[in-house]
C-alpha cells in the first residue's frame, strides 16, 4: 500500500481542513509522508489560491509541523504551481505543475471550473469546437515543464473533469488524440512523473482517475513515470483510491 500522498490543499487556498488537522489524519491513516500543495497565487483569480499574504503563513506553518512532528511522520512543503502563476517556487520541497486556465482572445479561460463556464467559453472563443481548445490546452501542457521548472506533472488531462460520457467530446477523437499525445511525448522525454491523480473520483465528477486509462499506458509505454496522488481537499479523502488505483503503477 502506498503511504504518501503529495498532492493535498488546506484552508490556506480551497481545502477545507488546516495544515495540522491533515497531519493528525496521516498519522491515523498511518501514512509515512504528507506533502502539502497549496495552489500559487495567480493574480487573475483569487478564488482558489493562496494569497501573497497566506503563502508566506503557508510555509511558516509547514515548516512548524515538519518540527513538531518529526520522527512521527515526513512532511513536505510543495506547491502546485499554475502555468499562468508567476510566484517564485524556490524554497519548496518539490513543485507540481498544472494547467488550470488557457489563454484565448486575452482571457483567462478556467479548464475546471464548471461545465456552464467551459461550455460558454469554448462556443465564444472557438466557435463552438472543443477539439480546437483541446489543441489550446494540450500546446499549453506541454510547455509546462519548461515554463515552471516542476518536479510532477499534475492531472494531465483535466480538460476531462466534465466530459463523462463524452458530453462535450470523444475522447477517442483523432484530432483529440493528437492533441494529448503530442503534448505526453514532450514531457516525457524531461523524465517528469505524470500523477495518476484521483481527485474528480472523490468530489464526484468522474469515475476514473487523470489521465485515463489510454494515457496512462501511452505514457508507460513510452518510459514515462507515474506517481499516484489524491489531490484532496478534505481530510477524509487522504490516499484516496490509492489501494484500487496503484494497479496502474504495477501493471
């Protein structure tokens, strides 16, 4: 069983639980390494993310409890650095780099916000073509290690949280294919893990993790790392699915 997660956000950007109450929860869990990582500040949208203010409070905090705590449990201070952030990241134990918004007409297009937002966004700057942004997005992914310097690659392929049943796209698509693997193969060859991440199983928004499945094996096949993560919000969902989720590691 795996017994580290390093993909979990707290009350100082959109979790819901405080530093120290996840740490309680993965010593219960009995997990061996927690690391924390807050969303950097983008100044576009300060909705989800750290403030400049709550990431230097951030990383007292952490730096705290790696203290108060040490010989019980590791902890790490990460961060999840957005492409559009311009924060520093020196100093963090490890980056995960992620593509939450792409840029379209000088708007900042959120990738995960709703479906109402991502179905608005693509009929006015795409006319109405969801492959057309998948090309967007994916152009952006594969500049993300070169842009953030990032030690994982974070839900590679989140342009699906709100595609279950292929609602907006087939994800069997050529042209959507394309896109992804285009993007994978430029990654991969930085030596970067991919996170099999599980968080839109947890909040409810997909049945399986990011990437699906076709990535996932595309990514193996071509030498590419893969590390399991949670992306958890709330302390309940430590690890979660790791036990189901880590045959994706193994087979």
């Amino acid at each position: 069983m795996i017994l580290q997660d390093l993909h979990v956000h707290t009350t100082y950007c959109d979790g819901k639980n405080t530093p120290e109450d996840l740490v309680l929860a993965a010593l219960n869990r009995g997990m061996k390494c927690i690391g924390f990582s807050g969303h950097s500040y983008t100044f576009f949208d300060e909705s989800y993310c750290m403030s400049k203010q709550n990431t230097a409070r951030y990383r007292a905090e952490i730096a705290a409890l790696k203290e108060k705590y040490k010989g019980k449990i590791k902890i790490l201070c990460g961060v999840e650095q957005d492409y559009y952030s311009e924060e520093p990241t020196v100093g963090y134990d490890y980056v995960i780099g992620s593509v939450h918004y792409i840029k379209a007409d000088g708007e900042y297009i959120p990738v995960d916000g709703s479906a109402e937002i991502l179905k608005s966004a693509v009929q006015k700057h795409f006319n109405g073509d969801f492959y057309a942004f998948a090309e967007e997005y994916y152009r952006t992914v594969a500049a993300l290690v070169k842009k953030t310097s990032i030690d994982i690659i974070g839900h590679f392929d989140l342009i699906t949280k709100f595609n279950e049943q292929y609602s907006f796209f087939d994800e069997k698509d050529p042209r959507y294919v394309n896109a992804w693997q285009t993007a994978a193969d430029k990654l991969i060859v930085t030596d970067k893990p991919f996170e099999i991440n599980t968080g839109a199983i947890s909040r409810g928004y997909k049945q399986s993790p990011y990437p699906s499945a076709d990535i996932i094996n595309y990514i193996k096949q071509k030498g590419g790392g893969l590390i399991l993560n949670s992306d958890s919000h709330t302390a309940e969902n430590l690890c979660f699915g790791f036990e189901e989720y880590s045959k994706f590691l193994n087979d």
